[in-house]
C-alpha cells in the first residue's frame, strides 16, 4: 500500500483508505498503460490474495476460488488423504482445512519478487 500511496495517489487521496484495494493499484497502473493482470507471476499472486482472506476470512468467496485454482491446498501434506476435498474452510488458522507448506511460502515469495521486477521494466519502458 506504500507503493499506492505515494506513487500512484494524488495528495488528497492518500489518507482514503477506501483506495487502498488491489482493484485501484490495477486501476491507476493502467492510466500509464501498465496490465499488471498480464504479469507472469499474476496467478499465483492471485493464488496469494485468495489464500490470504481465505485464512482471514474463514469460508466464503475467495476460498471457493481458491479451492478452483490451487486445490493442493486443501490435501494434507499436498497429496490426498483418501478422503475428498470438501474445501470447506472453518479453521484455517488452526492449522485445519488449508495447508501451506514452506514450498508454498518461497512460491509465494518469489511470486513477489517477481511482481516488482516486472512492475519496474514495465514503468521503465513506459518512461
């Protein structure tokens, strides 16, 4: 959110917290021509945000989506357990539902990475 408010905000915007969405940064990217949905790294940074509310949020929308792109999520240890994936979500945060594993943090991490490196050549070719 750093990145929006100071780069991509006008002064009088900054403190409106209603701004500060995924949706605006997508928004305001592509006034300078920037598609930040076309990214390589962007499903799995999307993966992220569903997980992200998913743990949050407990049951509802995003970990119905997430259930739909990443599935392994909801298998113990990564693989099936011989029962099915109900990909219902109530206590994530107890280690119950969705499980994330170290591999899953450096995918994660690396998405990242990623994003920004490609988010600067982007805004380089644009300059």
């Amino acid at each position: 959110m750093l990145f929006l408010r100071q780069e991509l905000l006008g002064w009088r915007e900054k403190d409106n917290s209603k701004l500060y969405t995924h949706e605006e940064v997508r928004k305001r990217l592509g006034l300078v021509n920037v598609d930040i949905t076309k990214f390589a790294c962007w499903p799995k940074l999307e993966e992220l945000r569903h997980l992200a509310n998913s743990i949050k949020h407990g049951e509802g929308k995003s970990s119905k989506e997430l259930l739909q792109i990443a599935p392994h999520l909801f298998e113990i240890g990564g693989r099936a357990n011989g029962w099915p994936i109900s990909g219902r979500v109530y206590t994530p945060l107890l280690g119950e539902d969705i499980f994330v594993n170290p591999a899953h943090i450096r995918e994660y991490v690396g998405a990242l990475k990623q994003y920004w490196m490609e988010l600067g050549d982007a805004l380089a070719k644009g300059a």
